[in-house]
C-alpha cells in the first residue's frame, strides 16, 4: 500500500484557550510574565530539532512524547507525534465536540458547562511529497479505517507509513455527518510556514442531546443531534 501523492493544502485545528492571557492572571507585569513563561518553558520537554523553528501551536504535538491516551493515528505513552487538523473548520469544530461529548460520557455525574467552551481555529500551510489518501476506494478497502472506537489499525498504518518515509495522511472524520476530509501530520517537516497564517473564533455549546457550534468570525452556527458514535445533522 506505498501508494505516495503530493500534498499542499491549509488545515484548520482547534485550540481551548491561550496560554499568555492564562498566565498574565498569575503576575502583575510584563516583566514578570516573561519570567514565568521562561521557568515554564525549561519545565517542558525538549522540542525535537525539526520543529525548532515552528510556531509552539504547532509543534506542541510532538514536544509532548508521553501520550495520555489513543486516538486514530497515535497510541497511548511514549509515541510519535501526530498534528490533527481537518480541511475545513466546521469538521474541526466537531472533532473538538466530540471529544468532549466523550470526556462528559465518560465522567456522567459531571455537570455539562452551561457556558460556551471558547476556542481558536488556527490555520496551517502544510505540504508534502508523501501523503497517501485513506479515502482513495483502493485504500479504503483495505482496512476499517472509519472504525469509530478501534484506533489499533489506524495506529499500525500509521507506524507502516512512517517507516515508508510518509508524512501525511488524509480520512474522512467518523463524527462529521458530512464525512469532511480529516489530516493528520506526521512529522514538523511538513508544515510550510512557521506560524498560523489564519484564525478564526469559534464557540462550543453542549447540551444533552445536541451540540451547537459557532462561528463567531463568519457569524455561522451549526447544530448536531448526539448519536452513539458520532453527531447527526438536526431537523432543519
């Protein structure tokens, strides 16, 4: 399955807050801030040599090598680093969504937060010479790609395509009712400029049965229905 195509294309991942304002409630100056960030930062694990340069958005998935739990293309512990993203902003919207629909499934007596979750949609340029498209029918063949709760297939491709020298791979999300086009980066190599190139704000409204989600940038607002493994679209 060494099937390799060139890649260039923007990718949209969520980020829950910001790190600055975080710890400018701790002090009372700039001066002391800059301290604070420069003590927190030589706590941090070391930052591979490849993603030295990057924005710490970006490389913060690969700085972090104890992983806390599995997820489609990374296991859990002391793993390679993987940069989620997705195409379109809407499907990360829901991708953050349904990872905290499962944080609150699996914690029941914890109340769901009767304000918006607030987040950043920043925006990468990634490309790349080796990416290979689990969407393509022939691929998409091969293995239960799209499993909803088994990430062990996901996670042994992802092992075979590093060690083929791949650095990208595109699926389709499994809790997007639109299917939209997920990424995930294998390696910092990949990302074609530093920094984020594009934000936008965008809100995350649980309720029991349903998510809301809105742009705040495009002024859009989207609703899904619950279902056992993934959002469905609401009656209009």
């Amino acid at each position: 399955m060494r099937r390799y195509s060139a890649y260039r294309h923007t990718i949209w991942r969520m980020i829950e807050g910001q790190y600055r304002p975080a710890t400018m409630k701790l002090v009372d100056s700039l001066s002391e801030q800059a301290l604070l960030e420069d003590i927190l930062e030589y706590s941090k694990p070391p930052v591979p040599a490849e993603c030295q340069q990057l924005d710490y958005q970006f490389k913060s998935p690969f700085r972090y090598g104890k992983y806390p739990h599995s997820s489609r293309f990374r296991r859990a512990g002391r793993t390679p680093g993987v940069y989620y993203g997705a195409e379109q902003s809407i499907t990360a919207a829901i991708e953050f969504a349904w990872s905290r629909v499962g944080f609150f499934r699996a914690s029941p007596n914890t109340p769901l937060p009767q304000n918006p979750i607030q987040l950043s949609a920043i925006l990468a340029d990634i490309g790349s010479d080796h990416m290979i498209d689990l969407t393509w029918p022939d691929i998409a063949a091969l293995g239960p790609w799209t499993d909803p709760d088994n990430y062990e297939p996901c996670c042994a491709l992802a092992d075979q395509i590093r060690n083929d020298g791949g650095q990208v791979i595109i699926y389709a999300s499994v809790r997007d009712p639109n299917a939209g086009r997920n990424v995930a980066v294998l390696t910092c190599a990949a990302f074609r400029q530093d920094t984020p190139i594009g934000l936008q704000t965008w809100q995350v409204i649980l309720r029991q049965d349903r998510v809301i989600l809105n742009n705040e940038s495009l002024r859009q607002t989207y609703e899904y229905l619950m279902g056992d493994t993934a959002f469905m679209a609401a009656a209009v």
